[in-house]
C-alpha cells in the first residue's frame, strides 16, 4: 500500500532555531500534501496545503513565514518551523493524496519540543 | 463547507462488549467518509472509508461503518471489545476532487475495562 515517511519523529530543539520536517512519498506521487498540527488531547487542524511546484495555502491564522512549505517534487513535502518558540510544541502530521488511489495517507508524525 | 460532529469525547466499554462511536457530518457535497484510528504519540491508521457504493463498510480489526445519507451519520461499531482497541478514534470527511483535504472531528477516546 502507500506509505509516507515522515522525518524526525521526534525533536526538541531551542527557542528561536529553526526546525525542518520531511514527508517522503515511497511508493506513489503525492501531487497533493497536507499538514495538520496536533494539540495534546485534541484533534487534527489542517495548517496548509501544498502542491507539487507552487506555493502552499494556509489557513487561517497560519503565519506562512513561520511555517514553511516547499513541495518541490512529486515525492517529497517539507515543513520548516522557524524561529520556534515553546507555544509551537506540538505533533505535526503529513497527509499525502494518492492521485491514482484516491487515498489519504498518513506519515507517522513528528513531536516537536521547543525548550 | 464540511465539518464533523463526533459525540461524546470519551467511551468506555467492557471488553466483549459492543463498541459504538458515533459520527455525523454536514458536507455541501457528496462526500468521502473515514474512521481513523490513533495511537499515542502515533500516526493515523485507516479504519475505513465509504466513498461510493455498498453503504455497509467494513474495515480492519473487526470494525465496521454504515453511512445513512438520511441521517448524515457514520457510526462505528464492533461487535466485541478487545483491550488493544483502547485508542482515540477519528471520524473525517473530504470532498471528492483532487485537492480537497481531510476535516476531523474532535475525536473520540475509546477506553476498554477488563
């Protein structure tokens, strides 16, 4: 089946650096990728959509040059926190649209800390 | 617009019990339906979805969803509770072109008592 390969899983990192997420399609061409940040103890909320070759859209009260998205290739989906600070903690997920499927598949999320 | 109303944040059942998470939707167009299911500090692993066809789905480790357009709902079920279910559970829906992205419920802890 498709698989997504999300890197780091986990990370902490200090105030104010920067911290990049990779989302890696193996086995299709993700010409669509979401990601959604999760709360503790809450549920999944989309931050931007990103296709393959042009700029992501955000959504509301997602600062776009905070969270950084490039989707260069059909394959891989970055996501670059920048400047993080503590309130940016969270579990950032990748979902990737199987074109040829329909599907959506998940990456297996990064934890992110900032201390 | 789409959205997901998942009722009651937290079920607790006994095990060999019958598992029911319930779910409605409001969706402007026909939609997709999905349960997903989440472990802590894991990713999202796909129960099910209804896209077209049969409105009975079944899905893996036992569970299954029926989409009733009357009702707009898709509550899912299991006949009997096994203590590795114990997990938070996920209703969403998507729309049917390319581009639109998944829409959460809140979410639903599904607790299993020996």
């Amino acid at each position: 089946g498709a698989v997504v390969s999300q890197h780091p899983s986990r990370v902490i990192c200090k105030s104010g650096t920067s911290v990049k997420i990779e989302c890696r399609s193996l086995d299709f061409q993700a010409t669509t990728m979401f990601w959604y940040r999760q709360f503790p103890k809450q549920s999944l909320m989309l931050m931007a959509t990103s296709n393959e070759g042009s700029k992501a859209t955000y959504e509301q009260g997602v600062e776009k040059d905070k969270f950084l998205i490039n989707h260069a290739s059909l394959t891989l989906s970055t996501l670059t926190v920048t400047s993080a600070h503590p309130e940016d903690s969270s579990f950032y997920i990748c979902s990737a649209r199987d074109r040829d499927r329909g599907g959506y598949t998940f990456g297996s999320g990064t934890r992110l800390t900032v201390v | 617009a789409q959205s997901v109303t998942q009722l009651g944040s937290h079920v607790s059942v006994s095990e060999g019990a019958l598992v029911l998470l319930r779910c409605n939707y409001s969706s402007s167009v026909p939609p997709y339906l999905f349960w997903y299911v989440q472990y802590p500090n894991q990713g999202l692993q796909l129960l099910l979805k209804y896209t077209t066809g049969a409105t009975l789905v079944k899905g893996i480790n036992g569970f299954e969803a029926e989409f009733k357009k009357s009702e707009t709902s898709f509550h899912l079920t299991k006949p009997s509770a096994h203590m590795s279910d114990a997990a938070e559970y996920f209703c969403a829906v998507s729309g049917r072109s390319g581009n639109t992205p998944l829409v959460f419920g809140k979410g639903t802890r599904l607790s299993v008592i020996a």
